[in-house]
C-alpha cells in the first residue's frame, strides 16, 4: 500500500512538472517595473518606464498575447507625471477598454492625473 500511494505521488510530481508554464499574459518587465518604482522611488524615472512599458508592449503585439491589467494605467500615469494629458488620456482609456471593470478606478485616476495639474 506504501509503495502504491509513493507511485502515484511520484506520478503526479512528473506530469505537474512536465506542464506548460505558459502564462496568459505577456508581463515582460511589467513586475519588476512596478516592484522598483514601489520599493525605491525615484529610481526609475517616468521617461524610462514609459519605454518599458512601450517595449512591452510591442514585444506581447509581437508574441500574438495580451497585456496584463494595469500596464496602460501605469503607462498613462508616467506620461500624467510627464505633462503629456493627451497620451496619458488615450492610455487610461485603453486601459478601459481592455477591462471594462476597472472602469471605476481608472475614471478616478482620470479626475485625479488630468484635471489637477
């Protein structure tokens, strides 16, 4: 009986570790960016997330693969903290677009980014 249950664990470890690890996003350097600009601020400037974010963005056009939520938000924000309200607007939007149920929040970051500065 012990030997039995060692066969099927060890079976299921060799299938599980034989699965695909494709992801349904192309997050390319999305989650380092996010983890720099959390834990040291000022490390990565506006200009160079937006060309990470723009690179990223090509590069997931180019693997046929969505973006993950939140990639247009921050590439909005950093062209706001840059004075470019007419690409931040189109990014938030896109942002919309691609998640409608993130409607609410990026309306808010809209009101907030765009009509106050």
């Amino acid at each position: 009986m012990k030997n039995k249950v060692l066969t099927i664990c060890m079976a299921v470890l060799f299938i599980s570790g034989c699965v695909s690890n494709n992801t349904q996003y192309y997050w390319g350097e999305y989650e380092n960016l996010v983890y720099k600009t959390h834990h040291t601020p000022g490390e990565v400037p506006p200009s160079v997330q937006i060309e990470q974010l723009q690179t990223d963005i090509e590069k997931a056009q180019a693997a046929g693969k969505p973006i993950p939520p939140g990639v247009y938000a921050h590439l909005g924000l950093m062209y706001a903290a840059n004075g470019n309200k007419a690409l931040a607007l189109a990014s938030l939007t896109k942002e919309k677009e691609l998640f409608p149920e993130s409607a609410k929040f990026i309306d808010g970051l809209i009101k907030r980014s765009l009509t106050n500065s």
